[in-house]
C-alpha cells in the first residue's frame, strides 16, 4: 500500500526504506475508534482497507459526519501540522487495517521532500473544498440532494484514490456517512436511479453521472 501511494513515487531508496520501517499497522473493528476528539495527533494515517467516517459533535450537540475514508485514503496531515489536540472522531463503519506513520517520520518527509510537501498541500487544499461544500449543502438541500452530494465526495481522486464507479458500501453504511436513517437512503437511492445517477446493486452503489450527483438539486 505504501509503494503505491502517490506520495511514494517521489521519495528516495532511503526514504522510503525509513518509512517502510517507521511505519506499523493496526486493525480496528467494525464500530471501533481509530482516533478520538481530544487526543493527541501522534500519526498520519492511511486505510489499508476498509470504510471509515469522520466526524464530530459541535457544542450544540449536533452530529455532524465530515466525509468516509476508503481504502488507499491518507488522512490526519492538518492535524498533525498543528500543536493542539485532535478536533475530530474517525471511527470504523467495517472491519479496517490502518497504516500509521509517526509524526517524526511525517516532519522528516516534509523537511526533505518536494514531492512530499506538493502531495500534502494538495491534500490540504482538497479537504478546505470539501468542507466549504459540506456547510453549503448541509444547510440548503434536501435529503436526496444531500445524500447525491455525500456519494460524490467519496469520488475526489486525491482524497480517496483507486475510488471504481462500483462503490462497496451498503446503505445502511450510506446512512451512517449522510446521517441518514437507512429508510430515507433506500428512497433517496431510488430517486437518484430515477435521475440516471446511480443504479443499486447488492452491497454496491454504482455511479453513473458524477458530474450529474455532484450537481443534483433534488
């Protein structure tokens, strides 16, 4: 998983020999915690496989689900950029093997990878549209535009790389990304086939019209 990275292609025998031995792997379980709101940022960490959701609680005490983290998906650079503690829960959706690089080993790429640094930022810059997008749509649309916005995220070739139209998720998976019941995902699926969007399979979303998801009004 590492050699295949897009981050890896840059980094010298060397580096990557330092990187195959700092980094370890962790499995967490359907349900588990990867990493908790509060914590310290020690690792930037990559999906090896499995289905993961971000997430957090604002002091209102709302839920509010960021994005899923599938598998060959990086994440956890903006906070380990910064000092403070971790503003976010990660949590499994299905059994999941992790990948964690050290912060030390992180910093070091950045100190002496161009290419390292270029990936990063785009990472960085990515997310910042992705989150701009989600206070767009989590206040002006429906359900069913919502839940077409919510599958076409997964779709970002930075974010989620290796992503296939046929997407291996469930909808009750769907429901716990979108914070939707899993009644008000079948019939938002339903819709979005009627659309020519997606088609429904089993265990499977097949995306049809991404462009067309990413600006479906309901």
């Amino acid at each position: 998983m590492i050699r295949q990275a897009a981050w890896a292609q840059s980094l010298t025998a060397e580096q990557m020999a330092q990187v195959e031995h700092d980094v370890v792997e962790r499995f967490v379980p359907a349900g588990g915690y990867v990493c908790r709101k509060g914590e310290p940022v020690n690792h930037w960490i990559g999906t090896i496989d499995g289905l993961l959701k971000m997430s957090s609680v604002s002091p209102e005490g709302k839920a509010i689900t960021f994005t899923g983290v599938l598998g060959g998906a990086w994440f956890g650079e903006g906070s380990l950029l910064k000092t403070g503690p971790r503003q976010y829960d990660v949590v499994a959706l299905r059994d999941t093997r992790l990948a964690e690089m050290p912060r030390a080993t992180f910093q070091s790429l950045l100190d002496s990878s161009i290419g390292f640094n270029r990936f990063v930022m785009t990472l960085l810059n990515e997310r910042l549209s992705m989150f701009i997008s989600l206070v767009e749509y989590d206040r002006m649309l429906d359900t069913n535009a919502r839940l077409a916005r919510c599958l076409a995220a997964l779709f970002n070739p930075h974010l989620n790389p290796g992503i296939s139209p046929q997407l291996k998720i469930s909808q009750e998976e769907i429901g716990y990304l979108c914070g939707a019941s899993r009644q008000r995902v079948n019939g938002a699926i339903r819709v979005l086939e009627q659309a020519g969007l997606v088609r429904a399979e089993y265990g499977a979303i097949v995306v049809l019209d991404l462009d067309g998801l990413r600006t479906f009004q309901g």
